[in-house]
C-alpha cells in the first residue's frame, strides 16, 4: 500500500466516522507503534473523537471533565474574577450567588 492508497483510506475514515483531522492525535506507545488517541479538548464516544462540551475540557486523550477552579468556557480557557456576590460558572462564567443549578456530566469508557 503506498502513499496515496493511505491517504484514501484516512479521508475514507474521517467521512464514515465524521471525525475531523484536528480531533485525532496520533503517539507512539512503549514499542513504538502509531497509536491514535483524541487530541486535547476531544473525548472518544461510541468510536468517535466528539469536541468537549463548553465548560468541560480534557489532555491526552482522557475524557471531558468540568473546568478547574476558577476557569471557564470553552476549552476552560477564561479566568474568572468574580466580586464577592458571585461565583464562576464553569460555562458562563461570573454569575449572581442566588442563582442555583445542576451540573449532571456523563462519562464514556473509551476502548
């Protein structure tokens, strides 16, 4: 197979699974063969690399997770400085204290 039948296949790949090249990493494990794993801010569900959630985010091909303390947004990429009678929302961030909500996030096993 050359160059170009490889090519084919990986266009092929990235049309049946509507996967983008931006979401797919590749690294070389212990033995050094190619591995691909989900780039950064990306989570393997159902065979496919799915972009995180805006207030979730996630490194080396683990799952999205909830953004660390104080941070927001997509990719957690915002830094909250909230006054004293507001707290940081992981996806809007500074809001009012009185307002209450539920966080439910799901998690996938990647196989």
């Amino acid at each position: 197979m050359d160059y170009g039948d490889l090519f084919f296949v990986w266009i092929l790949y990235l049309t049946l699974t509507n996967a983008t090249p931006a979401a797919i990493c590749f690294r070389r494990n212990s033995n050094n063969v190619l591995k691909e794993y989900c780039c950064d801010n990306y989570e393997l569900k159902h065979g496919v690399c799915i972009k995180c959630e805006i207030g979730t985010t996630s490194i080396d091909g683990n799952g999205c997770a909830l953004c660390p303390n104080m941070t927001y947004g997509e990719r957690c990429s915002n830094d909250c400085k909230c006054s004293s009678m507001e707290r940081c929302h992981k996806k809007h961030g500074c809001i009012d204290t009185n307002i209450k909500e539920t966080w439910i996030q799901t998690t996938t096993e990647s196989k």
